[in-house]
C-alpha cells in the first residue's frame, strides 16, 4: 500500500514537471494595441496637374514636394478599427510644374488642413502586428495656385511598425473639389509616427495561448490539489498506524503491568500468608515459630529469582524511644542474618530499623494496653520492592 502511495506521488510530481515544460508563455507578439492616440511627421507631395492618373508617376512635371517635414497629423484610434484624424500640410507648386493642365508661371504657396474618418483594415483580414492597412474618408480645406477650396477626401495608406511606438505611415489621398470650377487633385505622404496612451489586447493568437495557460494552471492545480490529498491521506495513514501501534504498546505494556501486578499481589498474598514475625518482651531472639516463617519466605524467593523484598522491623512502646530503636535494630539483625545464613543474596533483601515510630495500634505511651497489643506493635513486615 504504501509503495502504492509513493508510485502515485511520483506520476504526479512527473506530471507537474511535463506541464511545466510545455505550458507556453506570453510574449510580446500576442498582444496587439486596440487603442491609442497618434501623432506624425513627415512629407507630403500633391499632385495637381490636372491629370493625376495619367501623370501618377510623373514626379518631374507633375509632383510639388518640399524638402523638409511639412505634414503633421494627430489623431484618436479605437478598439473599434475607426480612427478620427487632424491633418495640416504646406507645400509650394514650382515654376514650370504642371498646375491645372498649365506650366506654372512663378511658384505658388500651398496649404490644407482636413480631417477625417479612417478605418483599420487589419480588422478585416486579421491582425499582423506590424503591418497596418487602412482606407478613410474626410472632409478639408485648400489653398492652392491662389484659389481656396474645400474637398471630399478619400485615403488609401498602411502603417508598418518599429515598435510598439514608432512607426511609418504611407498615404495617398484623392481630394475632390467641392467647387467645380477647380480641379481635383492627389495628395501622397510619408511620416515617422508615434503612438502614445495606447491600450493592448491579446491577439487571437494570444487569447488562444491564454486560454491554454488557463487549462494548463487549473491542471497544475488539479495535480497540486491531488498530491497534496495523496500526502494527506498518506500522512493520515501514518498518524492511524503510529496511533494503532501506540495503543497496541500501551495495550501490551498494560497487560505486562498487569500481569506483574497479579504476579506481585499473587507474591505478597502468599507473604501476607505467612504467620507474624514476633519477637519477646525486650528480645531480639528469633523463636523456632519465626524461623519457620522465615524457612517459608526463603521458599518464596526461590521461586521468583527477580523478586526484591523490605524488611521492617519495629517494638512496642513501652521503654525509651532510643533503646526501642536499637532493639528493633537488633530484631532486624537477628532476621537479616538468619536469610542470608541460609544462603539468601544480600542484595535481595534491604531492611529498616523503625523502633516505635510506626505502631499499628493505639498502644503509645499514654494508653495502657494488654500484653496481647503490644505484642501486634512488635513485628516485622515483609513488602515486595520489585519482582
């Protein structure tokens, strides 16, 4: 059974240490920003020629581009995909350039401010991380070749990632005049931009990851939970033995207490059997009666080698409490030498002296008393030490 329980222990413990080895762990690709504000920097170029499409790529004749940062945008993106923009642009159309179908006589100043409503592609097809396709549509102000307008904007542009702060935006947008007597015309942009006061969520990836994380812990602690019932239950085990083992000793020792018990009231019967040792008025002489007693508690010693035997040896009252005392010293002598005469150990056999400090009668020096009672006070007692 118990190395039933040991096995058990060591399945589970081995168990802990599998899942550890293949519980994943979160990283940073599992977790996309869901929300954030945004700012950027960076150029622009318009293209208002008049023909964007077919000079789309005419940068020589058909492009206005400045040669420092001249677009900035700020803006607020939701877990939703939409995002609000702010946008500011400056430019200058070149002497030459091709502006509304016309070379450009002198340079022309031009400013825009627009606004609009994107949205993040990236919730169609799937996040990337770091790859962010977006389309918009907006509304704006331009000044251009002296001429203000007002436009409806659409947007085509990506974002692609560095960090998950800093970025790079690529943009087109067409502008379309609300006024017809002007023309439309295309405004392209590229910009470091930075996000700030984002929120992250899990990707679907990561919510997967998570969700086996989840399984994985409530497994572990399933595991922990049974070993530690395992060790519970083994520990219970061990306390009911030690407990049933306890009282098996305490029922043995018991029964040994018991039986040396019986054994011993058994030995002091057969003692307390035997006639009084008395002694004469004023006598330490052991008569032929007494010695027989002793003859009979010699018998009783060498039936039981292990039993250790008190002697006491007392008088009467009558006389001096001194010369009682060494009388009955003189009795115990008298006893003592007669058992270790007949070949008793010396060291069975311990003997006290008492005089008439123990009477066992109301016989003291102020009652008068018959030969009879006083006689009961002059004895010795027999006790068991040990058996």
């Amino acid at each position: 059974m118990i190395f039933k329980k040991e096995f058990l222990l060591l399945c589970l413990v081995a168990n802990i240490l599998t899942i550890n080895a293949q519980t994943p762990e979160l990283t940073k690709k599992d977790s996309t920003i869901v929300s954030t504000w945004m700012f950027g920097i960076g150029f622009n170029a318009v293209d208002d020629s008049d023909d964007s499409i077919r000079r789309l790529l005419d940068f020589e004749d058909g492009w206005n581009v400045v040669p420092f940062p001249s677009r900035i945008s700020v803006g607020k993106y939701f877990k939703s995909g939409f995002g609000l923009e702010a946008i500011a642009a400056y430019n200058k159309y070149k002497k030459d350039k091709i502006v509304d179908g016309f070379p450009l006589l002198e340079d022309k100043q031009y400013y825009s401010i627009d606004s609009r409503l994107s949205y993040d592609l990236n919730k169609l097809v799937g996040d990337t991380g770091w790859f962010d396709p977006y389309v918009g549509v907006g509304i704006g102000y331009t000044h251009s070749n002296d001429n203000d307008r007002g436009t409806y904007n659409a947007v085509l542009g990506f974002r692609t990632w560095f960090s998950d702060r800093l970025g790079l935006d690529v943009n087109s947008s067409g502008k379309w005049t609300m006024n017809t007597n002007f023309t439309n015309h295309l405004q392209h942009a590229i910009g470091v931009v930075y996000r700030f006061n984002y929120e992250k969520e899990l990707n679907e990836e990561g919510k997967k990851k998570l969700e086996l994380i989840k399984a994985e812990e409530k497994e572990k602690l399933r595991v922990s939970d049974s070993i530690a019932l395992a060790n519970k239950l083994a520990e219970d085990a061990r306390l009911q033995r030690e407990k049933l083992e306890k009282e098996k000793e305490a029922q043995r020792l018991a029964a040994i207490e018991k039986e040396k018990q019986e054994l011993k009231n058994k030995i002091q019967s057969k003692i307390d059997n035997l006639d009084d040792i008395y002694f004469a008025l004023n006598s330490s002489y052991l008569s032929s009666k007494s010695r027989n007693v002793l003859n009979n508690l010699i018998i009783i010693l060498n039936e039981h080698p292990k039993l250790l035997l008190e002697i006491s040896s007392h008088t009467d009252s009558r006389g001096a409490a001194s010369y009682n005392q060494k009388l009955s010293e003189r009795r115990l002598k008298s006893t003592l030498d007669y058992l270790f005469g007949k070949g008793v150990e010396t060291s069975r056999v311990e003997g006290k002296a008492f005089g008439e400090e123990q009477l066992i009668n109301e016989c003291d020096d102020n009652t008068k008393c018959s030969e009879i009672k006083h006689q009961e006070n002059r004895r010795s007692d027999i006790k068991i030490i040990s058996h």
